[in-house]
C-alpha cells in the first residue's frame, strides 16, 4: 500500500495539509506555470458567466482559493463564495489569499471543512460549482457528482479541472517519464515532500479515463457535458450542466 490513499481519507488530508503553505509555488514550478492558462479557462466557462448578477459559488476541494478568490476580486456584484476542502490547513491558506487580495467587503465568503462527497450545503443553492485538481483524491467520484447535483439550482453549470494523461503516444511517453521521474524529485525539492508527489503522479497515472469521468457525470443526472483536452491532454477541463 502507498503512503497515500484515497481509500484512506486522512492521509490524503494529511499529505495536503503537510505541503498547504508551499502548494501554490510548487503548482507554479511542477506545472511551468500552465496551470494559470488551466484555471483561467475554468473560471471562463463556469462562474465567469454570473457576469454582473449576484450568484452563489461552490469552490469544492478549494486547496488555497486559487480558483474562485481571484475572480472575487475583479467583481462588483455581491456574490456569495462557498468555499469547501477537508483539509484546514489549506483552508488557512485560502483565508491568508483573501486577506491579501483586499477583496470587497460586499462579497461573502464561506470556508468550510467538509468532504466533497457530503456538501453541507442546501438542496438547489448553488448556481456554479468548480472542482479543480481534486475529483482525482474523491474515494468516490460519483457521490460526489450527486451531491453537486442535489445541491445546484436547475440550470446551473459545474466545472472540473483535472490532469489526465494525453491521448498521443509520443506525448504520453513524455508524460510518464516526467511524472515518474521529475515530479518526485520536483517536489521533494520545492515542497520538501517527495512522497505526496509520488502519490501525485501515480494518481494521474491510474484515474479513470476523460470518457468515464464523462460518463459518470452524465450518471449523476448532468446533461450537455463538455470534455476539453487542455496543453495536448495533459490537463482536461469537463462543463456540465443541470438541466432546466
């Protein structure tokens, strides 16, 4: 058995929490910074179509806030953020962010410590949700999916972002040897954590397939769900909508 299992909540808890203070660096460095081109393309095609209107934001598996705070940030409606991971420390960092970013004070934010797969949240009270580089940590997918479903009003978009693996060969081959290769070595050097980011790479390596994840989501009572290879397929972006 890893160190690392999903089957095993806590030490993924624990694993985030032991690199939280150093992520958004070594996200920045491991990724060589495409990573901002990744979530700028989420917040486009998810809660950046709130536009002036006031709405209610679910950021699930949040880590430090990179997603939905700085999108707070250049918004003049009052919009309502809840902001959701299962590991506090990182949920600390996600509070430091927003203090830093000056965001306006009409704005509400929620942080909150929960799983992803029970969301504290009310049946048809959230008009987007966003799930980035975390469905991958999820011991159940699906669940999770439902509850987004449950807790999203009709008509409201879902958006995940997850690294996958490319489609083409050569691309792939590439892939494997810097996940298995670089990113330990990357990791224990920036994050001071070489375990967490074996844990990483092998994740990548064995989650499901865009197609399945698709699948599942359309499980889940999703419809016109939307898979985007993003960077020749090393990340993909997934829009699903509730129906009306």
């Amino acid at each position: 058995m890893t160190l690392y299992d999903k089957q095993r909540p806590e030490t993924i808890q624990s694993m985030f929490g032991s690199i939280a203070n150093s992520y958004d660096k070594t996200n920045a460095v491991l990724s060589f910074q495409l990573h901002r081109l990744w979530n700028r393309k989420l917040v486009n095609a998810t809660v950046k179509q709130a536009k002036s209107r006031s709405c209610v934001v679910a950021d699930l598996c949040c880590g430090t806030g990179a997603i939905t705070l700085p999108w707070l940030r250049i918004k003049n409606a009052q919009h309502t953020a809840y902001l959701i991971d299962f590991c506090p420390e990182m949920l600390e960092c996600a509070k430091d962010k927003a203090s830093t970013l000056k965001l306006a004070p009409f704005h509400t934010i929620h942080y909150i410590k929960a799983d992803v797969q029970e969301l504290p949240l009310e049946v048809a009270t959230v008009d987007y949700a966003t799930l980035a580089y975390g469905i991958r940590n999820v011991e159940s997918p699906l669940k999770c999916f439902h509850e987004v479903f449950r807790v999203m009003k009709s008509g409201g978009t879902f958006g995940i972002l997850e690294l996958t693996e490319p489609d083409n060969s050569v691309l792939r081959f590439g892939h494997h040897l810097y996940l298995r290769l670089l990113l330990p070595v990357f990791g224990k050097l920036f994050a001071k954590n070489g375990d967490a980011y074996k844990y990483l790479s092998q994740s990548i390596q064995t989650f499901v397939k865009p197609a399945e994840l698709k699948l599942l989501l359309e499980e889940a009572g999703f419809s016109e769900v939307q898979v985007r290879p993003l960077s020749g397929g090393i990340a993909t972006l997934f829009i699903a909508t509730k129906p009306v």
